[in-house]
C-alpha cells in the first residue's frame, strides 16, 4: 500500500519541529545536488566580496545583536 503525499504531510506535520527542521533539510539537500554545489559557489563568492568589503574597510561591521536590533525596530514599525 502506497502512502499518498497527503499523508506523508500529515504525519511530517505532527513531528516535533526539530525533526520537521530535519526533515525539510534532507529534502532540499536531495532536490539537485549540482545546484546546491551551484549555490555554495555562489554563496563562497558573496562571502569573499563581503570579507574583502570589511577588510578595504569600505564597511563597518557591526555586532550581531544590533543587527538584530535594527531588523527588529524595521519590522514592528
């Protein structure tokens, strides 16, 4: 007997949500490995542009928790 994908959903639904973070996680990972890989490269570039930003001191980094803060004051506006 075939599970169908509303059942599948329904019983993913009701884990607790760390193994439905789990979960969601394997599924991504096995949708196409060749454009995660295509994303990590992506991500590595933007992560070097940003370094070098910081370095050239062409930006201020700023802590994360005032990050935070300003993300926090822009959203309950």
């Amino acid at each position: 007997m075939a599970i169908t994908v509303e059942q599948l959903t329904e019983a993913a639904l009701s884990l607790p949500s760390d193994a439905r973070a789990l979960l969601a996680d394997r599924l991504v990972e096995s949708l196409d490995p060749a454009q995660d890989r295509e994303i990590q490269a992506l991500w590595a570039v933007e992560a070097a542009r940003r370094r070098d930003e910081i370095r050239s001191g062409a930006v201020e980094p700023i802590a994360g928790s005032e990050a935070l803060e300003r993300v926090r004051r822009i959203v309950t506006r």
